[in-house]
C-alpha cells in the first residue's frame, strides 16, 4: 500500500507557493511598467486627435469664408437636414454653443503658409501649449500676432500673382516676370509697413527684408536653390485662384488691398498693389489670365 500511495504522490505534477507567488511579482512588473505607456499612448493620440479636429475646424471656418466672403456663418449651426454653418461644412466634427454670463476673450489664431499653427500668448493658450506638446501639429506661441499677419500677408501676395496668370503654383513661380510683379508688391509692402512702424515677422524659412531678392533672384539661383526646397505641389494653385475658377468673390482685398489702405492712412501711395487689385477685380469680371510679360507690363509699366 505504501509503496502504491508513493508512486501516486510521484506522479502528481503541481507548484509550490514560492513559484506563485513568483509568478505574480513577475506579472505586477510587467503591469507597472505596460500601464503608464499605454496610458501615455492614449493621452498623446487623445492630444492628436483633437489637434486634427481644431484644424478641420479653421479649415471649415475658411471654407465658410470662402463661400460667403464673411464668418458670420462659422457658428455652430444643426445637423439637419438641412445641416446649416460650421456642422455643414465639417460634418464630421460636433459643434457646441457654450453659455457664458460674461464676455468672451478674444485668443488671435493663425496658420502660417508653412502649416504651422500659431496662436496668442495668454494663458489660456499656454495651458493648451503644454497638453498638445511637441509633435507635427503642435501650436506655437507668440506675443507678435500682428507682426505675424502682415509676416504672412507679404508671403500671401502671390495668391494675386498665382490668379492672374491662370496656371500652377510651380508653373507660375518658375517665370521670373510673374516673380518680379510679386517681389515688387512685397517691396512696395515692406516700405509701407515701415513707414507705419511695423515689423513683420519671420514666417517662413526667408525673412520679409531678403524675401523680395529671394523672389525676384534669376532663374537658374531661384529654381535651384529656392523652388525645389519648397517642395509645391505640382498641381497647387492658389485660393484666390480657385475662387476665380469658381466665380466667387476673391480675398484680394484683404492681401492687397490691406496694402493699399494702408497707404491711405498713411498719405501715400500704394501704385504697384493697387494696379493688382484693379487686375484681379478685371479678372472676376471675366478678364483672361495673363503671360508672364503681359503681367509685368501691366503692373510695372
């Protein structure tokens, strides 16, 4: 009996509570060391994700823009049908009204041509700086909103240029009769604003004092050594072209003929961006677009 109850205990397969209790040290580790990852994975995709709605919420409010030449439609609006306001130009974004019993602050948001978010210094908007952290569509922070308007207008006079000629983006850069009308603007813009007493900012990878030589450099430097580093779509065009191709109001006003006023309270004179504004209201009359020594004649005699 003896000998059958050892063969039996032989046998029988098991572990010790020293092995279990080892097993669970092991699997707490692992916990302790997955938990915080994952929990960090979530809140960074959580940041993105709501970094790409408050981008498809500016691209929205622009579409809006476009359509309406105002914002006063870039309110929340219902789901329909019908969808009305900015649920109908984003619809896979969720709007909401928030109620307040005292005045909203007014935060400046921008987009540089580069693609980079900015925003006003305060701090309500550090506090968002510090949740979105680093990444490709972090927000950037500045106490210069104005230097960085009239930064990226400079850089937005050629939306006007891009129209008048009726081609690409690449196609138009790469003519330097199209380069020399856009460098003169900006020249004429840079002179402007340093009469008033503003300094534009630095918006893109050239400053607002070089951007002009840069623009109006030979082919053979521009294309070589500018064009291919900016790497433009070859099929891009501009907004305000895409406004004439669908017979809507341009924005030429606010490029433009933001120099032009300004020359105006100024006293002075604006000739060159003034005889583009003239051009491009021609051209939403149904003016054709024209070549490259068409364009520089027009504008620049």
């Amino acid at each position: 009996m003896l000998k059958r109850y050892f063969e039996r205990k032989q046998d029988e397969d098991g572990f010790t509570l020293i092995e279990l209790m080892v097993v669970v040290l092991i699997i707490g580790i692992l916990i302790a060391i997955a938990l915080p990852t994952f929990l960090g994975a979530r809140t960074r995709a959580q940041n993105r994700a709501a970094q790409s709605d408050l981008r498809n919420a500016l691209v929205a409010a622009k579409t809006i823009y476009t359509d309406n030449s105002s914002y006063a439609g870039a309110i929340a609006g219902v789901v329909g049908p019908p969808a009305t306001g900015m649920t109908a130009a984003a619809p896979e974004l969720t709007f909401g009204v928030a109620a307040s019993t005292v005045a909203a602050p007014i935060v400046s948001v921008m987009t540089t041509p580069t693609g980079v978010l900015w925003a006003e210094d305060l701090p309500r908007t550090r506090t968002l700086f510090e949740r979105t952290g680093e990444g490709p569509a972090k927000l950037c922070l500045s106490s210069d909103m104005l230097g960085l308007a009239w930064g990226k207008l400079l850089i937005n006079l050629n939306n006007a240029v891009n129209a008048l000629s009726g081609r690409t983006l690449l196609e138009e850069l790469k003519q330097r009769d199209y380069r020399r009308v856009l460098a003169a603007s900006q020249r004429e813009g840079l002179a402007l604003l340093n009469a008033a007493g503003i300094r534009p900012a630095k918006v893109g990878a050239v400053g607002p004092a070089m951007l002009p030589r840069v623009i109006d450099s030979p082919d053979w430097i521009f294309r070589n050594f500018f064009l291919k580093k900016w790497k433009i779509d070859e099929k891009a065009r501009s907004s305000m072209a895409d406004d004439l191709a669908a017979g809507r109001p341009t924005e030429v006003d606010y490029l433009n003929g933001e120099l032009v006023a300004l020359a105006e309270r100024l006293g002075r004179d604006g000739p060159i961006n003034r005889k583009i504004v003239d051009l491009v209201r021609a051209a939403e009359a149904g003016a054709e677009p024209l070549p490259p020594a068409a364009l520089r004649r027009a504008v620049l005699g």
